[in-house]
C-alpha cells in the first residue's frame, strides 16, 4: 500500500492550473465517496483538505434559515450559529482526541469530522422536502426516522477513521464527544421548523 | 568604492526587503509575465474586503454578504495558495502526512534557473507580495473594528479572513526564507548588514 507522495522537486510546481484544479476536485469527490461506504483506509486520511467541510456547512448553515431571506429579520445570528457550532464543536472533539493521546494531526481530524457531516446534510434536504407537505405526527415520524439513521452513518463513518488513532482503552472516550457533536447537530435539524 | 562584502554572504541568502538585490546571475524584468494570474491574485482579496465594507449597500441580506465573502475567502486562499504563488514568485507551501502519520509541512521554492521563462518578474513580485501582507493587516483591523464597536455578528466572517490570509502570509514567508535559516537569524543577520553599512559609511570619508 503506497502513500501518494507528491514529488519534491519543480513538478508541482510547473503543473498547470487545469491540473491543479482538476486534483483537487478529485480528492474531494474521492472523500464524499469514502463518506457514504465507510471502510477503514489510512490512505484517504493522509491527504486531508478543508474544502469539503466547508461547503457541507455552508449548505447547512443555508438550510436551516427560519424565515424567508427578504424579511427584516435576516437569520443572520442562526446562520453564524451553525458554523460556530461545527467549527467550535470539531476543534473541541480533537484537542480531546490529542489530549487523550490520539495519533492524529489536528487538521486530519478536522477533515474527517466535517466530511462525516455529509448524511446529516441529505437529511436536512429530506426534512426539508418532507417538510412541504401538510404538518403531523406522520411528517414527523417521517423526519425523525431519517434523521436517526443519517445520525448513526454518520457516526458509522467517522468513528471508522477515528478510533484507529486511540489505544484500545481509549476509544469509548475518545467516541462519545464524536457521539455529541453529531447529535447535537441532528438535533437542530429535527427541530427545524419553517415559519 | 562599493564594498564587496555583499558578496560574501552566502548566495543562498534572498533577501525578503531589499530593493536591490544582491544576486546579479539572477536577471529580474519589471513586465507582468502572468497577467490573469496577478489579476486574480489581487480580485478575490480586495473583493471580499469591498464586500464586507459595503454590504449594507449592496444587499439588505447579511447571509448573502456573509455567504459571498466566505466564497471569496475560500476561493483567494486556494488560489494564492495554489497558484499565483507557483506563477508569480515559484514558491509554494502544503502538508505531507507520512506513512507513520505525522505531519509534514513542506515549503518548497524555485531554484534560480538558467532558464528565461522561469525567473521571477520584478513587478510580479512587487505585486505578489503587496497583496500578500495588505490585506491580512486589513483583516486583523477589522476584528479589531467588530470587537469594538460590537458587531459581533461578522466576527465569524472576519476571523475567518484574518486566519486564511494569515495562513497564506505565513506560508510564503516560510517559503522564501527557506529551510535553513529560520525567522530569527534571518532578522538579526539583516539588521547586522544594515548596522554595518552604516558604520562603515561613517568611517570612510565619501
């Protein structure tokens, strides 16, 4: 199993633009992909980017505006809300990785729990589109069942890249903030309600 | 009589603020070689800075002041980083993560070739630089400004400007120092050239 080691001298260097774009454009598919069938794979870890968890927050972040946007009250603070709690929450969840002595860089780690937003973020998207529908105890049913097993793929998929990292009688505390964090954001999803 | 004790320094020294510089194998032309790549260097960086500036009058809406600067942080940060470094000055920075798992940053820069097309453009670099260190300055003012005067609902916007342009800085500035020296040594051997000069110059009658 080789690591993809980009040549020290001027290839990367003299790449084209189209190359470069087109590389990284893969790498993120390549990790959407990894997301939604999760097998352990140290390679995917090594060439972690930021770009992934930065669209799947922004796109949440978007989805969960209560109100329509041309009201005078812009969902500004809801919308500031989101991203803090995902940054903040992933930051907090690998200083406590790093603390219990995990071996994981701290932007692997950011990679890996953004990219695990994704199933959270289809299920946004269904709630949302169940949500046109009339309102009851159905709709929420409905919702509730989605959100639950988006939640557990979502743990599913990063608890696979992140508990190798931890010595065996460390991984139930390193998994349980990773466990918060995910249900706290399906939380805000369940609850989600348009005016 | 100019002193050669320019010379004497190891070649290896590139000086971050010097004017003239002391490597003359080194043909520097002051035409933009990489027009598109200028451009966008410095369109993304002043247009995010436009935009927070005037978004009251651009869009009564703060999510899509918020959610345009963002983009264009994003997309400033991926193309200095990607980019119009490689094209404009031949540096370029990332992370290596190796097999045992730790973490690697690597700062490459260009060596002086023999080749035309590879030299760097003095106006390029000008270009480069100025954007480079302007606008995180900028950023950090405005963090200031948001702090203060208690518009706490862009600090998010604005930290996240100061921390990716901040990164960039730091990033090329690492770069062009290079791995042997360090920030430190870099300084202190500039202000002792400089300290030199002067006390020399006092010395001989000009």
């Amino acid at each position: 199993m080789r690591s993809r080691v980009r040549e020290f001298d001027s290839s990367t260097l003299n790449e084209s633009v189209q190359n470069t774009i087109m590389r990284d454009l893969k790498a993120v598919g390549k990790k959407f992909m990894h997301v939604l069938y999760p097998r352990k794979s140290n390679t995917l870890l090594r060439d972690w980017d930021l770009w992934g968890p930065l669209i799947l927050c922004v796109t949440l972040a978007l989805m969960l505006q209560r109100g329509s946007v041309d009201s005078e009250k812009d969902g500004g603070p809801q919308f500031a809300e989101v991203f803090v709690i995902v940054w903040f929450g992933a930051v907090t969840i690998t200083l406590n990785s790093k603390l219990l002595g995990g071996n994981i860089s701290f932007f692997q780690s950011l990679c890996v729990l953004g990219y695990c937003i994704l199933p959270l973020t289809v299920a946004m998207l269904v709630c949302r589109l169940v949500l046109l529908a009339e309102l009851g105890p159905i709709n929420f049913m409905v919702r509730f069942f989605v959100v639950i097993v988006m939640f557990a793929w979502s743990i599913v998929a990063s608890t696979a890249f992140l508990a190798d990292s931890q010595p065996p009688n460390r991984k139930a505390l390193a998994v349980y903030p990773v466990f918060l964090f995910y249900f706290v954001i399906s939380w805000m999803i369940l609850t989600f309600t348009p005016q | 009589m100019p002193s050669k004790q320019d010379s004497n320094d190891d070649t290896e020294d590139v000086a971050l603020f010097d004017a003239e510089e002391e490597t003359t194998n080194r043909p520097k032309k002051s035409k933009i070689r990489h027009p598109v790549a200028s451009f966008f260097h410095l369109f993304f960086r002043v247009s995010a800075i436009i935009v927070y500036l005037l978004c009251e009058l651009f869009s009564s809406s703060f999510i899509a002041c918020m959610v345009t600067i963002i983009l264009l942080l994003s997309c400033d940060f991926w193309a200095v980083k990607n980019v119009t470094g490689r094209l404009m000055v031949g540096l370029r920075w990332w992370n290596h993560i190796d097999e045992d798992g730790k973490s690697h940053w690597v700062f490459e820069s260009r060596k002086a070739s023999s080749q035309e097309s590879k030299t760097v453009s003095e106006a390029e670099s000008r270009i480069f630089w100025l954007g480079l260190i302007a606008c995180p300055v900028l950023w950090v003012v405005f963090a200031f400004s948001a702090l203060f005067s208690f518009r706490v609902k862009w600090l998010a916007v604005v930290i996240m400007g100061v921390v990716l342009q901040g990164a960039n800085l730091y990033g090329y500035i690492r770069c062009k120092v290079g791995s042997r020296k360090n920030l430190t040594s870099m300084a202190t051997s500039y202000l002792g050239k400089q300290f030199l000069r002067q006390t020399t110059g006092d010395d001989q009658p000009s």
